[in-house]
C-alpha cells in the first residue's frame, strides 16, 4: 500500500521536474516593465548561459515582454488579458519597474483596455493575483529603488507593498543576470528558493559583499583607497560592502565574471539594499546624511559640532573654577583632609 | 568585616557598595574602548589609538561583550536593590534644577547640597542607562547583520542604522567626557569612593 | 476619419504612446506622450553634487552612459576641475561602448521587427501579418543576424563591465576622470572584443540596413521633415574639452548655424505640468505634475530652439559634422545610426591606442561650495543637457533635457508639433487595423520615454537648510 503511495507521489513528482526540458510545455512569462529604466531587461540580454536565444525555446514562453515583443497596442496588452484568462495559476509574473501609486496609478501607464488608460498599479495587481509566481526583478520593484527615493514624487512602492501575496525579490541595479536567470531556473525546475527574512534568494544575497570581498585584508590592514581609482580598499571612499547583501565579489559582473565596482576601483553603492538609493547616499561618505525636521546636514557634521560645544563646555568651565578659585579650593580640600590621598601623597614623597 | 574595612582606608561614609564599584569598572573601560575603536571604525586614523582596522574591531567586539554582560548585570542590581531610585531624576531634582545651574554657572557661590547625586548627574546616568541599550541594539544589528536586515528596515536600511550607531555614540562620548571631568574636579573624596567605596 | 492608437508603443526603451488620426490611408494628424512619469530633479535636489552622475545613469538604461557622462561634465565644468589624459579617453571608451551597445540593440532588438519576420514564437507572435517585404533566405538571415546581435550586444556591454565595474549604471564615469587603470591585459581584452563588435557592425550591421533600405525604398520618402537638427558635440578629442570628435551644431532650415544654448525654451501647453505662463529657459522652470490638466496629453515638455521643433540623433551628428546629408527621412535615420556606430568603433580603437598604461586616470578635486556647471555631450538618441547649481556643497538645482524630449515632444504653445509628430503627418497607412508604418517611423528616432517623461520638475520648493562641511 505505501509502496503503491511513494509509486503515485513519484509519478507526479517527475514530469514535474523534468517540465521545462526538452522544449515541450515551458511555463508562460509574463515580464511586466512599470516605472523602469529598462535596465534589467537589458541586464537579462547579457545572460551568457542560457543565452537569450536558449531562454526563449528552452526555459521560457516568453508570452509577454513590454521591451522585445513584437506586439504593439492593444494587441499586447490583449496578450495580458489572454493569459489570465487562460492560464491562470500556471505563469510566472515578472515585474520590472516601481508601481506609481499617486494618482490612482496614472503616473504610469502600461497601455490601454476598453479605451481607457491599464495603469500599471492595476495591471500588477490583476496580474499578480492569478499568477503562479511574481518575481520582482531589480532593486526598484523589490524595494522601490531610486524613482522612490525622497521626496518621492509620484508616490511609487514596490511590488510587495500593492500586492497581498508573496514576491520574490531579486532586487539589484540592475539585476545581475545570473540572480535572474538563477531565480527563474530554480522556480521552473525545483520551485520557490530558501528565501531570506525579505523574501530574495538565500543563494544570492546570503552573504555581505564585504565578508566576499577580495580587498577584505586590505581593510583588515586599514590600507585605505584615498579616491576613486585607487587600488585598495574603498571603505574611506563610501563602500557599502559591510551592509550589503550580493555575491558580486565572486560571482562579478556580467555573466563573464569579468569586474565589479571595487575591482574597478570604486566603492560598493549597496544597490540591492532595501535602503537604496536615500541610505546608501551620499555614495562616496561612509554615512547618510541626517535629516531632522526643516534640516539636513552630515552625520560627521553632527559630530565635530557635539565634539566642538563638548570641549567648549569643559573648558568654560574649568576655566570659571579657576578663577572663582573653586578648583584650587576643591583640590586643597581633597589632599587636606585625612583621606588616602594625602597618605599616599606623603609616602610617595 | 566592614568596619574593619573602613577603619583601615580611614573612610567615613559607604557611598559605593561593592557591586556598584565593580559594576563601573567593568563597564566605564568598555564605553572607552568601545568609543575609542568605534571612532576608529567609522573614520579610520590614528588619532584613536589604532594603528588597522582588525585589532580595532576586535577591541570593539571585546568591549561589546563585556557591555552587554555588565550592563545588564547592573540593571539587575539597581533593580534588586532598588538603588534605581538614585540615579532617576524625579520632581525634586527639576524643582532644584535652577539652584544647582545657578552654582554650575557661577553665578553663586554656595554649593548646594544634594542627597547623593546632584540633577546633573542623575540625568547623566540616566541617559547612559537609556543609550547604552540603542547602542547594543544598533550594534548588534551591525554585528549579526544577517538577521537584522528585515528589523534594520525600521531604521530604513543596515546602513542608516550604521548612523544611529554614530550619532548615540557621539551623544555617549559628550557625556562620558563631561562626567569624567566632573568626577575629576567637583570633589576628590567623592572621585576616591568610586574606587574605595567610602567618602 | 479615423483615430488609432499605439499604446504602448513597445520595442522602445520604455513604452509610450501615439495617437494617430487617419484620413484617406494617410496620417492627418499625430499626438505623441510620454506616459509616465517620475522626477528625477526633484529627487536629486538636496544631495551630493558628486552622486549625481551614478544617479543620473538609472534614469536609462539603455544611455545610462550618456547620462554619467553629461553629469561628469557638468560637476568638472561648476568644480573647474579637468580629467587627467587617460581619465578623458576611458571616459571616450566607456560611452562609446554604450553607443556601440545602444545603436545595435535599438537597430536589431527593437527596430528590426518592424522589417523582418521574427521566428514563429512568442514573444515575436503575436505581430502583425502583413507589409512584411523580406522572405525566404533574406527574413532567415535577418532573423539569424537578430540572435547574433544579442550575443555582440553582449560584448558591448563587457566592454562597460571591463571599465567601469557592470553594466548597465557603470561605476567608470565620474567628475574627474575614470578610475581602471589601462594595464596591458585589460587592453588586449578590450581590444579583441571591441574587433568582434567592429567586424559585426561592418560586416553584417551595415549590410543590413542596406538590405532594409533596397527593400523598403520608400522610406527614404515617408517620416521626412524639414532639416532643423541640434547637437551638443560628442567625445572630447583631449583633456581639455577644446573639440569634439562629433562637433555640436544647429541646422535650422538647412542652414548651419553656432549652437546658443540661451535660445532653448520650454512649452507646457501640452503636457501634464501646471502653468501656461511663457515658454522658459529650462534654468527658470518651475512647475509641478498635475495629471489632470485640460488638454494636455504628455508627460514629455515641449523644448524648442529658437522656436523650433529640433530633431537630434546619429542623422543630426552626421549631418552638422557634413558625413551624410542625403535626405530627413526614417530611412536616412536608420542608415545614419549604422554608419555612427561603425565610425565610432574606429574612434574606439584609437583611442585604445592612445591610452597609456601607468598614468593617472583620475584628478582628486573638492566640490565647491557654490557654483553652477553645464554638462552637454551627445546622447545616442540625440543632444543630452545636465544643468546643475550646487549651494552649500549640495545640489541645489538640477535640470535635465534628454533627446527624447525634444524627438517626441508634444505640441508647443503655438501649436507646433513635435519633431516625431511632424514625421508621422503623410505617411501611408495600408491597413488601419495593422498600422506598422506608424511605429517604423516613431522607432527610427530611437525614442526613448525612460529619458523623455522627467524633466525639469523642480517642484515647490521645499524649505530645508543644508548644512554641509
């Protein structure tokens, strides 16, 4: 009976696996471009291995693409439509792009259904309620990203805040096409990977860039780069390896492994943290600036003026002992009185 | 025991029971050290007493560790002995506030009394005890990276709670300097009680 | 009478829209827009002046390049700063490589399709069925060259990677030089893949577009307008920014005239921007994003010289620096951007030649308190302009006008149209429920909506005191 059991799970369990092989049935994508550069679309054409050609009749039906489709108009929004009304559950939505949510989402239009403008808060929305799995690919619709950044002008958020299920962030700026296609592979063969506590892959972000870093003894040794162009650490000059989650240092830039920022010499920008770019600025200081109400200025600032009104307060101080000669009046009474002191004071001498 | 003890340092007055004593220097040389690597850390350069980045950190870590532990060690004590009540200002020190800046700047002579800790101290200490735990909580998030990224968000990101980090510790150094040279040249026999226990 | 609508106009960096009104099979009238928007300006107000060139280059990704580029200048021109000599030509190289990366993805991933037939999968299906003129071997080989251009694309962007860390958003491009010191390796690596791209462009890239132009000869007469063209000048030949290997210029009606960026203004009209007030120097622009404004239809300005709707792109550089003057047509835009791209690749390995192994790339320089700083420099899409004022160390102001938006401006206050709006008036339409023609003349300007819909949106200002060291 058990065996009969193991017998059927097995037999589900391997045409699943075996799915996307062989060029028969591969999963629906739909790769949605919202409030983009387009850069991760790019950043995905540099993919080595599979290759772009190898992606589209290997891995991927590439149903949807708002960058390479031929489709133009209404007959690729129809595509969107078509999809969700016939695979629904089965594709594999990719988001590129931070969701404009001012305006009721008018701040970015994806196309236009019935005569009217398809925002692209709504498409996402739709989209991603039906869809098997969403990915957001790139820091901007995993976190919102740079168009997000302060003030914010078109109130924008990312994928995860205008959807209610789980996305799969595999942010960057771009996106290094190996987190990509690595993330697509392994939904496609093996299903969702070990996340971390922001849902991105644990195989990509699992590990700072500073604890992977080649340059790591330099700063163990605090050999410090003075500027940009120097071939040391970039710690001075900004890096934001420490807090930041990539395996660029290993795994370099782009699909040939050729460099990254610090191998070329410049600091790490932190571009896949959630913080990036308003924490992660200004790139070449160590640390953001603070901004309080109606003020910003520099955490270094902050702290040369507290060091500045300390030594002030000292020695104002100190200074208004002395000539109340209340100092001198203080020290004569500690030696004086018949405490250690003046015991000790007396066998010294 | 005790009074033999006093008899022999010739004291008069226990100020510092022992736990209190051996509290402070364990954590006052921690807050140093922690200050002097964490500047070290943050902008590297001489000046702070390291020469790479490595010992600093190390020294950063050591200190961390012996912090947390006397930290929390001393919650415990002026919990259970209630001593607390000691370094809390209340409504006595605001309504002397003025007294005691009236004497701080000069702008009187006599000292006034206070019970064992004058209003400047007691908000001294308490901020030490309200900063120490943003520092090991900041800290932390730097230490164990990993699993602070999602609370770190709260603070918008691992990198602006690197400045959190700074700005408390900035705040600790002004007090830890002003507290230093205030136990240094208000009076001597309190500054000895601190290592002997009596005045 | 008939409206048709191309939304979104995809195979563009970035989707836009174009709205076209048919009478008679011929194009009678055309609205272009931008149709998103997100305000770079303003987010760049308040930071530090030397973040803006690696925040500039996410506005596209596609030029980001260009984008770092015309932030270096503008940070080198208000710090009085100068690369060293081999600051100047990695900057050359790096820019290039996107120019080299831009032109063959624009031609082959976005342009092509509206010629050739692309296999019989998605996402090449859905299309359109008909107009098509290529078949048997010819559509074969062009389909083939499509997957060879992904692959050489691929290269251009090593060449980035090789400078300047990744790409796209490379980290080689900074005021005051670049930061890959050019050691023999990198060299004889960047020299072997820039030759595979070089024989590409020359062997197969421009071959095509001959093949396209044999095919579809007639469009070398539709998507034509008067010849009013604007370049800022592309590539210093040195250091010192003297010459440009692409000289900047203005053509209006034919006749070359010396480029003054004062005659440059800004029209609202028609787009999603409070304010009618009089057309502004973009240093004067102060507007807001209303989305609900009466009448407008773009998130894209109006910019116009001297009043007019100017054109820029690889057809204007060729045309002011006198390497081809054939005709104003979608055509002579397509050949125009195979030719550049072939003669900039030559530039490329000269400048390889050039570069010396050992020196300085980078001028350490500190950022002034207060001074302003123009960066012009050529885009691949046309003229790019970065404005920038700093105060107290932090950018105050900060503008920027891409190509796209002058390319696919929407109407100005006169009523004048864009300079794709004017290309769009008379071209045929065969088939209105199939209507290629109308995106073979729109992508032929390479439009690029990433950069067109957020400039100058400087907003309300916001009442904030900067303290900086």
């Amino acid at each position: 009976m058990q065996g009969k059991t193991n017998h059927k799970l097995l037999e589900q369990l391997i045409p699943r696996l075996l799915k996307p092989r062989a060029g028969e049935s591969r999963p629906p994508v739909i790769w949605l471009g919202t409030n983009t550069c387009a850069g991760d679309m790019l950043s995905l054409l540099n993919s080595l291995d599979p290759g772009y050609r190898s992606l589209l009749t290997d891995l991927i039906d590439f149903r949807y693409n708002y960058l390479l489709g031929t489709a133009e108009g209404d007959m690729a929004t129809g595509i969107l439509d078509e999809t969700m009304a016939e695979l629904p559950g089965e594709y594999i939505l990719v988001v590129e792009g931070t969701i404009p949510t001012r305006s009721n989402g008018l701040y970015c239009v994806i196309g236009r259904r019935n005569g009217e403008p398809l925002t692209a808060l709504q498409a996402v929305r739709e989209l991603g309620a039906s869809a098997r799995y969403v990915v957001a690919a790139g820091t901007c619709a995993a976190f919102g990203g740079p168009y997000a950044a302060a003030p914010n002008p078109s109130d924008s958020k990312s994928v995860q805040a205008v959807l209610e299920r789980r996305v799969i962030n595999v942010p960057g700026c771009p996106v290094l096409p190996d987190w990509l296609m690595g993330t697509l592979a392994h939904l496609i063969r093996y299903g969702e990977p070990e996340l971390d506590d922001l849902n991105r892959p644990k195989l990509f972000y699992g590990e700072t860039i500073h604890n992977l870093c080649q340059r790591r003894h330099y700063f163990d040794n605090s050999i410090f780069a003075k500027k940009p162009g120097d071939p040391w650490c970039m710690y001075k000059i900004g890096c934001k390896g420490p807090v930041t989650f990539a395996d660029c240092p290993y795994r370099q830039w782009n699909s040939e492994h050729l460099s990254w920022p610090v191998k070329a010499n410049t600091p790490c920008i932190g571009c896949v943290s959630p913080e990036f770019p308003d924490g992660d600025m200004p790139f070449f200081e160590h640390l953001p600036d603070v901004k309080l109400p109606g003020i910003r200025t520099t955490a270094d600032r902050i702290g040369t003026i507290t060091g500045v009104i300390t030594a002030l307060g000292i020695s104002g101080h100190m200074i208004g002992s002395i000539v109340t000669n209340r100092l001198p009046h203080t020290l004569k009474k500690g030696f004086s009185g018949n405490g250690m002191l003046q015991k000790l004071l007396k066998k010294l001498r | 025991m005790k009074s033999l003890l006093s008899l022999l340092i010739k004291g008069k007055k226990l100020r510092h029971p022992w736990p209190t004593r051996l509290l402070h220097w364990s954590y006052a040389p921690a807050v140093l050290a922690g200050i002097l690597s964490g500047f070290y850390i943050t902008r590297p350069s001489r000046v702070h007493g390291f020469t790479n980045m490595d010992s600093a950190r190390k020294t950063h870590f050591i200190a961390q560790y012996v912090l947390i532990s006397s930290y929390l060690a001393r919650v415990y004590y002026a919990y259970s002995a209630k001593n607390y009540r000691e370094i809390i200002p209340d409504l006595k020190d605001i309504v002397r506030m003025p007294e005691f800046l009236k004497y701080q700047l000069f702008l009187t002579s006599k000292k006034p009394k206070f019970p064992k800790y004058n209003p400047g101290q007691k908000i001294v200490y308490t901020s030490f005890a309200l900063l120490i735990p943003v520092q090991i909580v900041t800290g932390l998030g730097l230490y164990v990276t990993k699993r602070f990224q999602k609370p770190a968000t709260l603070a918008g990101g691992l990198n602006p709670l690197r400045k959190l980090h700074y700005l408390a510790s900035v705040s600790i150094s002004a007090l830890a300097a002003g507290h230093i040279y205030f136990a240094l040249t208000d009076s001597l026999k309190k500054l000895k009680s601190i290592f002997t226990g009596y005045k | 009478m008939k409206k048709i609508i191309v939304g979104p106009l995809t195979r563009a960096n970035n989707s836009s829209s174009v709205e076209v009104t048919v009478e008679d099979k011929r194009v009678v009238d055309a609205r272009c827009s931008g149709i998103f928007f997100r305000g770079f300006e303003l987010i760049l107000r308040g930071r530090d002046p030397r973040d803006a060139s690696y925040l500039t280059e996410r506005i596209c990704g596609i030029c980001s390049a260009a984008h770092g580029t015309a932030a270096s200048f503008a940070l080198e021109d208000a710090a009085g700063v100068r690369p060293p000599r081999n600051g100047n030509l990695l900057r050359n190289l790096i820019l290039g490589a996107d120019f080299l990366q831009s032109h063959i993805r624009h031609f082959y991933l976005y342009s092509l399709l509206d010629y050739v037939r692309g296999p019989n999968q998605r996402p090449f299906i859905p299309g359109y069925t008909k107009g098509y003129r290529l078949h048997g071997k010819v559509n074969e080989a062009m389909v083939e060259h499509y997957f060879q251009a992904v692959e050489i694309s691929r290269l251009t962007h090593k060449l980035l990677t090789l400078l300047g860390g990744k790409a796209p958003h490379n980290h080689g491009l900074l005021a005051g030089g670049s930061t890959v010191s050019p050691a023999a390796d990198i060299l004889m690596d960047f020299g072997s893949k820039l030759r595979k791209i070089i024989d590409f462009i020359k062997n197969i890239m421009v071959p095509d577009t001959l093949t396209l132009a044999e095919a579809y000869p007639d469009y070398y007469e539709i998507g034509c307008r008067a010849p009013n063209l604007l370049e800022f000048g592309l590539f210093p030949r040195s250091e010192d920014d003297n010459e440009r290997s692409f000289p900047g210029g203005v053509i209006i009606d034919g006749h070359p005239q010396k480029l003054d960026s004062s005659a440059i203004r800004e029209h609202l009209k028609y787009s999603w921007f409070t304010g009618n007030s009089e057309p502004r120097h973009p240093s004067r622009g102060r507007t807001e994003p209303d989305r609900e404004k009466e009448g407008a239809y773009s998130w894209a300005k109006a910019p116009r010289y001297g009043g007019k709707p100017m054109e820029g792109g690889p057809l204007a550089r060729l045309w002011i620096r006198g390497d081809y003057r054939k005709g104003i047509s979608t055509m002579d835009r397509i050949v125009a951007r195979a030719m550049e791209a072939e003669m900039i690749g030559k530039s490329m390995e000269g400048w390889v030649e050039e570069l010396q192994p050992g020196a300085p790339v980078f001028n350490a320089f500190n950022v002034p308190r207060e001074a302003e700083g123009a960066g012009l420099t050529g885009a691949m899409r046309g003229p790019l302009g970065h404005w920038l004022r700093i105060e107290k160390g932090r950018i105050a102001h900060y503008e920027i006008i891409t190509p796209t938006t002058w390319n696919f401006s929407p109407r100005d206050d006169t009523g004048q149209l864009g300079p794709v709006e004017e290309a769009l008036i008379g071209t045929p339409i065969e088939d209105e429920n199939e209507p290629v023609e109308i995106g073979r003349v729109v992508r032929a300007f390479d439009v690029c909506s990433s950069c067109s819909v957020h400039l100058i949106v400087p907003g309300t200002p916001v009442k904030e005191t900067i303290i900086v060291p």
